[in-house]
C-alpha cells in the first residue's frame, strides 16, 4: 500500500512526534532526512499518505502527527523485522537486580514488577499472577435465603468462593431458577472466568431470555462477583502517571480521569482488556481497545510463565506517542526475567 519512500516518510514523522511531540512539515522533514527530493513532492507524498488513513493534519500546523492506522503499521512493523539488540544487556542487568530478591509470596514477586515497570517508563503498570489468569469455573449454585430472597455462588478450580445477595419477588417460579442453573454451568463449567465474562455477554443472554426479564440482571451479578475474585490480585503500579496525559483545566478530561482510575481498579472490566490471544508482546493502540477512555492511549502487554502453574501476565499503559521500539523492549526483558523468577520460586 505504501512506497518505499512513503513508508520511510511515515516512520519519520511518527519518530519525530514519539520524540518531540510536535507535528512535523516537510521543510523539517527534508532537514532530518538524505531525500534528494523538493519540498513540494515530500508535501504531496504527505498528502498521499494522510489520505491512506496513515497520518491527520493538525489545525494550529501545516504538519502531520500519526493516526492510530499509523501508529498501527509502525508498531507492526517493529514486531516484524525485530529490535535492535545492541542496548539490551543493562536494561537487563538492571532488571534483574530489581526481579531476583529473595520472596516470601510469589504475590511480592509479581507486586515489586508493576512498581519496577512504571519506574522504568513512567508508565501506569499492571500485573496478574498465574492463578489469578487461569483460575476456572468449577460450579455455580443459586441458593434461597429467605422468602424472595437468593444467594448466587461461584466456585473455582483455584479454591475461590465468592457469593452476592439479591432479591427476586417472592411469587418468582422456582423451576425458572433451576433451569437457569443448569444452563449456566452446563455452559460455564471449566471455562476461565475470561471465557465466563465473554459469553455472559455474547452467548448467555439469548439462552436464558425465555427464563427472565430485565428484573434479574444476572450479568451485573456475575460481573459483580468475578470483580470480588479479582479485588486486589490485579496489581498497579504509577497510577498517578495517568494525570500526566490529560489538561486539568478541562472538566472533561477530569471526569475521564476519575472514570479511568475506577477502570484500572475494577477487575471485571479490567480483565478483558488484558487478557489477549498472543503467547507474547500484545500492543493495542487507541480506539483499537473500543473503550472511548482509552483512546489516546496504548496497552502493551506480555505474558510471562510460571511453569507447571500456569502463564501470568503484566501490562503497561501509556500515550500513544510512546517509544514503541524501547517499551516493547522492556516488556519482553521483563518477561523473561519474570518467568525465570517465578520458576525459581516455584521450585524451591
């Protein structure tokens, strides 16, 4: 889709705004660049690109910042072709001075690494530890309290029980409940409480809508319960480096950052977004998340391996200009230093 040249321009412009934080034009362009070319054509290749969704133009400049389909090629393309190398060896040293303490609680190991993440990049850092990400639904009861009154129960494979009262009216019919029972674990049981959230919203609804009406959300339920499992097993670390990407003097940009702190530390919402199909190094970008909280801002996370206990995860949370190349690098050192870490406590 891109020309070679196109393609360089691109990765300019995005280093430059990653660096500067300023819109570039084609006379900086030209002054950073060997292109043997005019002003005029590095302006109409600029043109060009922006109308391939890859940059936007600025009002208060003539020049051109990324767009999220940018940052996006960019990103990819580092993945692609592999980083630089050469600068690793100290990150890692240093990385591993922080992860290899001596720990009481693999929870302190996974703890001291969101801590160490966001003072590495003055990022907001989070992390989960293994059990907590394949922790499983093992059964889910409903049990009548008093008239009119239940209790829901979910239990996990981890040893986990967690319960929430609700009401119903005191003629709801029984055989109702019992049915819905049954299709909740014959379709719940074994999955991970990810899978569990997904399908309550996706597949759950259709099958129980004959059953109960909009008086029993039993979704707010689960999502309500899944949130109390989680509390305080998603670790954060630099929350505050979230005030740094917003204008206080804005009230909306202040109601955004409240809601973003209630995001980060509400597990059951968090969860989705960290959770992803890669073995690896995950990075989502802006509106890619479909959260309109996040979207000028990215989410790179990494899993990590605790060997027989299972994959944990950690996460980091920043602008969208931020230096992909060196972030993604600390992740994956990261990881591996987690990894061989958790193993090490595991086995001894």
């Amino acid at each position: 889709m891109l020309t070679e040249r196109q393609l360089m321009i691109l990765n300019q412009i995005i280093k430059h705004y990653i660096e500067y934080g300023e819109p570039m034009g084609s006379k900086t362009l030209l002054s950073e660049t060997n292109l043997s070319v005019s002003p005029a054509t590095i302006r109409n290749e600029m043109m060009r690109i922006e109308e391939l969704g890859f940059l936007k133009k600025t009002h208060a400049s003539s020049g051109r910042i990324p767009s999220i389909l940018g940052y996006r090629h960019y990103v990819d393309y580092l993945l692609q072709q592999g980083l630089d190398n050469s600068s690793e060896e100290k990150m890692r040293k240093k990385i591993q001075r922080s992860i290899h303490s001596p720990y009481q609680e693999a929870q302190e190991m996974i703890e001291k690494s969101a801590r160490m993440l966001s003072y590495l990049t003055n990022y907001t850092a989070l992390s989960i530890g293994p059990e907590k990400i394949n922790s499983k639904l093992t059964g889910f009861r409903l049990v009548p309290v008093t008239s009119g009154q239940y209790m829901a129960i979910l239990v996990t494979d981890k040893g986990y029980i967690e319960s929430k009262m609700f009401s119903l009216g005191r003629n709801f019919d029984s055989s109702k409940l019992e049915k819905i029972v049954t299709i909740f674990n014959d379709e719940l049981t074994g999955l991970a409480l990810s899978e569990v959230y997904k399908k309550l919203q996706t597949d759950i609804p259709a099958l129980i809508t004959k059953y109960v009406d909009y008086e029993l959300d039993l979704f707010a339920i689960f999502k309500d319960i899944i949130s109390k499992m989680d509390n305080d097993r998603v670790y954060v670390g630099g929350e505050m480096n979230l005030l740094n990407y917003f204008d206080f003097d804005q009230l909306q940009d202040r109601e955004k950052v409240k809601s973003l702190y209630s995001l980060i530390h509400e597990s059951s919402e968090l969860r989705p977004l960290l959770l992803t199909d890669s073995n690896r190094i995950s990075v989502r970008i802006g509106t890619e998340m479909n959260n309109e909280l996040l979207d000028n801002l990215s989410l790179i996370t990494a899993t990590y391996s605790a060997g027989k206990r299972g994959t944990g995860m950690i996460a980091l949370l920043g602008p969208t200009n931020m230096p992909y190349d060196e972030i993604i690098r600390i992740m994956r050192v990261t990881s591996d230093e987690l990894s061989d870490s958790m193993q090490q406590f595991y086995e001894e």
